[in-house]
C-alpha cells in the first residue's frame, strides 16, 4: 500500500510539472502578442517595448519558462496584470469560495445520486424507475448554463424567492443570506450530475444483485434491507467512487460556467475575468491551481478506492 | 426496419430535420438575423415575431436559424478532427509498443489532467476566438479519448489468432492494419464518437456562452444565451429559445449516439430496450 501511495504522489508532481510546461507554451508560443495582448491594439511600439522589457519578454523561452517555475517553487505565482497585486491571494481567495460551491454540490450529489440510484435499483421496472430514468437522460442533455438561466428566470424573476446572482460572507449577512446566494448555483451545479451518478450506481447495483453472493446471503434467510445494506451496496459503491472522480472534473468545469452566470467570485469566474481582460500571469497561476486541484482529487479517489477494494488493498502490486 | 433500434431512428430523424433546418437557415429566415429594428425592441412573441425580438429588435426565430449550423458543426467538426488524430495515433501506439507508445500515452495522460472546459478555455485564451478555432479546441480535448480507446481496441485485436495468423502469412504491418485490424476496431470507434459528439457540442456551446466561440453578431445559441442574460427580466424568451432548440438538439444526439451504439454493439444487439 505504501509503494502504491508513493507512486501515485510521483506521479501528481509528474502531472504538475508537465502541465506547466504545457500551461507556459500555450501562453507563450501561441500566434498573438503578449505585450500587444496586454496593451490592445492600438498600443505604439515604445509602450510595447517598455512592457516586454519589464515581463522579461525579450529573454529566451526556456529562461522565462525557468523564472516562473522556480519563482512558483517559491510560493511566488506571479503579478496579476490588471490588479497591480500577487496573484496568489486574489486565487487562494477565490478558491475558498469556489470549494463551498464546489463542495456543497459534491456532498449533494454523492448522496443524492447514490439514494436515488439504490431505489431505482431495487425498485427495477416500476413507474418511478421509469420516471427517473427518463428524468435522467433529460437532464444529462440540458446545458449547466441552461440550467442556470431557467432557475434565474424561475426562482429569481419569477417567485423573487432567491437572490439571482452575487455572493455575500457569512460573516457578514448571516448564515440565511449566505445560504440564499448558494442555494441556486450548488443546486444548478449538482443537478446533471446527480443524473450521471445515480444511473451508474443503479446499474452497478443491479450487476450486485444479480451475483451468486446475494443470493446465497438471501438464500440464508438475510432480510432484505440487510442483504442490501450490508452485501450489496459495498460492492456496488466501488465503481461509483470511480464515477465521483471524473464526475469532480465535470464539477470543476462547471464551476467555470455556474461562476459566470451567477456572478459568483469563485476560481471559475477569476480565470473568465484573466482571459476577457488578457490578465495572462493570472490565468497561467489559476490553472496551475486547477490542474493541482483535479490531480489532488483523482488521488483521492484512487486511493479510496485502493483502500476499500481488498484486492488492491492486500494484493501489494497490483493497480 | 425491424432491427434498427427506435432511439436510432427517432434521434436521427430529428437531427436530419435540424441538419436541414440549418443548411436551409439562411433563405428560411423570416427576418434579416442582424437586421436592427428600434422600433420592435423586445416585442414578446407574437404572430410576426413567433419567438419575439431581443434588444436590437432582431428576430429571435431568425437568429435561432441563422444560428443552427454552429453547434453542428463544432460537434461534428470537431468529431472529424479526433477520428482523423485520435485513431492514427491509438494504432500507432498500439503497433509500436515502447518508445513511441510511451510518448502518445502520456500526452495522452498531460491533456486529460485538465477538465475538458478547462483545457478549451487554455487553448482559446490568447488568440481572438472564432468558430474555427473552437472547432479545433474541442476536436484537441477529445482526441485523447478516441487515441486511448483506439490503442485498447487494436491491443486486443493484435491478440487475436487471425492477426496472428496474418503475421504468419508473413503479411506486413501495413496490411494487418488496414485489412484485419482497422475493419473490427471501426464499431466500437464510431459508437464511442457517436455519443461524443453530444459532450463536443456542450463543450463547444458552453465556451462560446463564455464569449469563446463564434463573436457578435453571429447567433452560436450559447453565445445568444450568455448575451440574454442582461435582460431576462424583461424579455426571458430571447434566451429561452435558442436554449431549447439546444436541448432538442442535443437530446436528439444522445438518443442517435445510444441507438448506434445499441445497433453496432453486438452485445446490446437484440436485447429489448427499457
């Protein structure tokens, strides 16, 4: 387990390392000038000349490449261009609110979609399975920003029950108002994915029930909800973790679009704002930090996983 | 038509008649889809304007047409785009096991570690956006699936005893890949694309919603959604409508993508669908 656990670390510092080369090249060797980018178009060639001088534009790729790495080594990420100020606090910010978001729509939908995928499992063919399954490739096919528009239109517009957009700190308004501005976008964020992982676990768990240990658990009598509690889900959850690891990619990505649309100051709307104002220091940090993010999760669900599948648990090297 | 599963048919049925409405958008429209009109600014729908006017006064039923042909061509386009990458690089990989393989999967690997919105709004960041270049984006996003599946399938189809005895025949590599091994990958390659094409036009309506896309005055519906947003107090259909007939569409993808796959899958193949 310890070897495994090592590797794994190996190779999120492997990831990291290679995203920012891949992070830096984009920027940098893509058509379009930075100082130009930066400056707009109508910028005279002395102000261009002064700007690439103070980024360090006119060195060698590799030297500016070699600055910023080693300068986020240091904990140093950079200038933000259109704030004047470290980019490193205005993201460690946003990140915190971006992980209330984020992690507030996960705990919804890990428990939701289990709850729902267990019922329509164990109540296979019934009206309400049929209902949810139709729900579900419903909703898998309608936009987040969709979602979004129409939960505005209805809640905000409509029933004035919610805030439309914006964000305040708890320790400001209160934990009712803080609440109000988080209900839509964490609802709007969970929403598809709930579909997405209670179908899986649904058909994860009809995989279990139909294996020869449930019934031989049945066939000694266990009651039902026993038999499914303690035989069944275990083994049925597994893959569903796996599922929550690329659903937690999907999330994030659609922090990004929630974040717009509820002017939400999360992570997701920071890199919008760099890309629109060509903040390019801001955005390079920003998604470095995602990267390290996602590559955190994935870690994470791999080794949940490890830990509770005793193949990979006792069997050392295998994985 | 017995065999050809309904989902197939109903999916594809409704994306010819979008495919249609798209090709045929421009001599549809009632309206000039830029056409300014101050006068029938936010006019709800009615008889003359079936989805309304937005704040221009433009017709939202004519933009919606002029609008079609993009989210179309950036899920089909950018589908071509990992068929034409994706699958040389998986048989190159799976043919050349070591170095080269090495060199693909973590490519492979370094351009999944971002989420796929992600690594579009990376790759759209610098240069001005256009259709183009979102087309391309998303075709880069997801080439990696398509060269990881490809790599897998040919793996085991190199396995298989009628490759190996091809080899024996003393055929070379060429023609193992173009005669055995390239007509058994095709199912499972066209079915993993076909229901791609579903998240490509997410992806790709989801990035122009970001101002990624297609610009103004151009009608990419996610764009016409994102710009909806200023007033949807006033006027909520200049959104609603371009956010439907996105959901239509892509819901008439999914039901294509899953009923090719039913088709194709000889494991699905005749197992009743519920």
């Amino acid at each position: 387990m310890t070897g495994y656990v090592a590797r794994r670390l190996l190779a999120v510092v492997g990831t990291l390392w290679a995203m920012s080369i891949l992070i830096f090249a984009i920027v940098h060797v893509l058509p379009g000038n930075v100082a130009y980018t930066i400056l707009g178009e109508y910028a005279t060639p002395s102000s261009v000349a002064v700007l690439e001088a103070k980024l360090g534009l006119n060195d060698p790729l590799p030297l500016q490449y070699w600055r910023w790495f080693s300068a986020m080594l240091h904990g140093d990420f950079g200038q933000s261009l259109v704030m004047d100020r470290p980019a490193a606090p205005v993201i460690l910010d946003a990140l915190g609110r971006s992980t209330i978001l984020a992690g507030l729509s996960f705990l919804m939908v890990a428990s939701l979609g289990i709850t729902l995928g267990v019922y329509a499992a164990t109540h296979k063919g019934t009206l309400s399975d049929r209902v949810l399954a139709l729900a579900q490739f419903l909703f898998i096919a309608v936009p987040d920003f969709f979602w979004a528009i129409l939960a505005i239109l209805f809640f905000a517009s409509l029933l004035h029950w919610l805030p439309a957009t914006g964000y305040e700190p708890l320790a400001e308004v209160g934990l009712l108002a803080w609440l109000s501005h988080l209900i839509l976008p964490v609802c709007v964020l969970a929403i598809g994915l709930i579909a997405h992982v209670s179908r899986l676990t649904r058909s994860s768990m009809l995989d279990v029930l139909d294996s020869r240990y449930i019934l031989a658990a049945r066939a000694k009598g266990l009651p039902e909800r026993l038999v499914l509690r303690r035989h069944a889900l275990p083994n049925a959850l597994l893959p569903t973790i796996t599922i929550l690891a690329i659903d937690a990619g999907i999330l994030i990505g659609g922090v990004v679009v929630v974040e717009t649309v509820f002017a939400y100051p999360g992570l997701g709307r920071l890199l919008v704002f760099a890309i629109e104002h060509h903040d390019l220091p801001l955005l390079q940090a920003g998604m470095m930090m995602i990267t390290a993010i996602y590559a955190l999760a994935n870690l994470a669900a791999d080794l949940a996983y490890a830990f509770l599948n005793p193949r990979i648990r006792f069997g050392g090297a295998a994985a | 038509m017995s065999g050809v599963p309904r989902t197939l048919l109903l999916g594809g049925a409704v994306l010819a008649a979008i495919a249609l409405l798209a090709i045929a958008g421009p001599w549809l429209t009632p309206y000039d889809p830029t056409g300014f009109s101050v006068r029938a600014r936010f006019s709800p729908p009615s008889a003359a304007h079936w989805f309304g006017t937005d704040e221009f006064g433009r017709d939202v039923l004519s933009r919606v047409l002029a609008g079609a042909h993009y989210s179309l061509a950036i899920g089909f386009g950018a589908m071509t785009i990992c068929l034409v990458f994706g699958v040389p690089l998986g048989l190159l990989a799976a043919f050349h096991r070591g170095v080269v393989d090495e060199a693909i999967m973590r490519a492979v690997d370094l351009l999944i570690s971002l989420p796929p919105i992600l690594l579009g709004m990376l790759i759209l960041a610098v240069t001005p956006p256009n259709l183009w270049k979102t087309i391309v984006a998303v075709g880069i996003v997801y080439i990696p699936i398509l060269a990881r599946l490809t790599r897998s399938v040919a793996l085991g189809l190199l396995e298989e005893d009628f490759v190996q005895a091809a080899r024996a025949r003393g055929e070379g590599s060429v023609s193992i890949l173009w005669r055995e091994i390239l007509p058994n990958a095709w199912s499972p390659i066209i079915v993993e694309s076909g229901l791609r094409v579903t998240f490509a036009i997410l992806l790709g309506s989801s990035l122009s919603f970001l101002g990624l896309g297609p610009q103004p005055p151009g009608s990419e519906w996610g764009l016409m959604i994102a710009e909806s947003r200023q007033f949807i107090d006033r006027a909520p259909w200049v959104g609603l409508a371009p956010g439907l007939c996105l959901c239509v569409l892509l819901i008439a993808v999914n039901l294509f993508g899953e009923g090719l796959r039913e088709y194709l899958d000889p494991r699905l193949r005749g197992r009743a669908h519920g």
